[in-house]
C-alpha cells in the first residue's frame, strides 16, 4: 500500500471520528463567531478556538466552566463564558465576575473598560437570541454566533449589517441594516455607517467609496446596540 494509499486510509476514519464528536458535542476546541460589544466601542470581534474549562476571576475565583454547571449539559463542551475567556487571554483584556451561586456559574459584571452599573448590564446572545442559562451553563457548537452585549435589556435593536464585500471604486452599492434580535431581520431606519447617508424605512442606504483598500463598516444609532463589521475591499 502506497503513502498516498495510506493516507487516505486513516484520513477517513479520523474525519468521521471528529464529526462524530462535534455532533455528540463533546469537548473538543471548537471554532465559535465571537463578538463583544462595549459601552463605547466594540471589545473583540473574530473567531475564536474554544472547549470547556475552569475560568478564573479576580472575584469569583476558579469555577468550572463546561456547560455541567448547574447539571445543564450531561456532558461538558464549549460554552459562552469559556469563549469569553479565550478572547481575554489571546488579545489582552480583562474580565470580571462574581458568584452565581444558585446556577453554579459567574455573573460577569465587567468585561475590558466596560462594567455594569445600576441600570446597564452585560448579556449574552447565541446566534442572535438571549440565552436561558448563564454563560457557563450555555454550551455553544461550531459556528455559533456568540455576542456580549453592554447594556444588553435596554437597547431598542440589536444591528446587523450586510451587504456587498467587493466593489470597484465608485460603484454604488446598496447595504442593509435589519434588527437581528430573535432573527426577525426587520428593517431599522435611521442607522449610520459612518460614511455618509442614513438608512431608509427599507433599512437600506446606498455608498460608493472612492478609495481603494479595504473599509470597515458599522452600523450605529443611538438607542441601538452597534452592528457586526462588515469589511469591503474596493479594487
């Protein structure tokens, strides 16, 4: 049996068994959509390799964090929080939590220069809906979107934006900003990408960029919670 032969001999097997465990969701790094939205500019925002495991706080100390928290999950895998920890640890800002006691998780009270405060505090959604546990108790698959969110019960909508991600200089482009809150994707007036104009009724607002390279776009309004980054390369 060739080299090649035998390469495709194990390769197979070893593909169904990394599947298998992702489907029956065990704890294995897993690559999760992370972002973290921030009082006044977006904390983090790329994928992140995570798996369940202890997180420690300067107020909560160590707690396991796997999804078993509170017997959520029979099993452990990645979770919210763990995510959450991975992101500190690889671009070098800090988190704080206190004990969550009667759920066997952490209540996280500040995440980088952002920390609750009597009326504004930090919440969690997985792929744009709250979740119903904590975020250690909330286990998260490959893919997933996974938002911290600052002020997260007060905002009136929670942006998305899409739209074109290659254009020629000067061409218009049409891109759409809709409130991604429960995936309803209804259209919201009045936001900005900071480039000029305004969305319209349809949430839609037309652009065209002068100037070669690559842009990144938000969404902003004032009572709502910023957008994803939309990167545009105009050649």
């Amino acid at each position: 049996m060739g080299l090649l032969s035998v390469m495709r001999f194990f390769a197979l097997p070893l593909l169904v068994h990394l599947v298998a465990l992702l489907v029956a969701g065990a704890n294995v790094p897993t690559i999760v959509n992370l972002r973290i939205e921030g009082a006044n500019h977006t904390i983090y925002e790329a994928p992140i390799i995570t798996r369940g495991h202890n997180v420690t706080t300067q107020s909560a100390g160590n707690i396991h964090c796997d999804g078993t928290n509170h017997n959520e999950n029979p099993t452990p895998g990645p979770t919210c929080t763990s995510a959450l920890a991975d992101a500190a640890r690889l671009a070098g800002f800090t988190f704080d939590g206190t004990p969550f006691g009667e759920f066997d998780d952490i209540f996280i009270d500040r995440i980088g220069d952002t920390a609750n405060t009597d009326t504004e505090f930090w919440g969690i959604l997985l792929n744009f809906f709250f979740t119903p546990v904590g975020g250690c108790q909330q286990e998260v698959k490959a893919f997933d979107h996974v938002l911290w969110a600052f002020n997260a019960f007060s905002v009136a909508h929670f942006l998305k934006l899409d739209g074109p991600q290659l254009l020629h200089r000067g061409e218009h482009a049409t891109f759409t900003v809709v409130d991604g809150l429960n995936n309803t994707n209804v259209p919201v007036a009045g936001a900005s990408l900071g480039v000029g104009g305004l969305t319209d009724a349809a949430g839609r607002v037309t652009l065209a960029f002068e100037t070669r390279g690559l842009h990144s776009l938000k969404a902003t309004r004032a009572d709502s919670l910023r957008s994803n980054r939309l990167d545009v390369l105009v050649v």
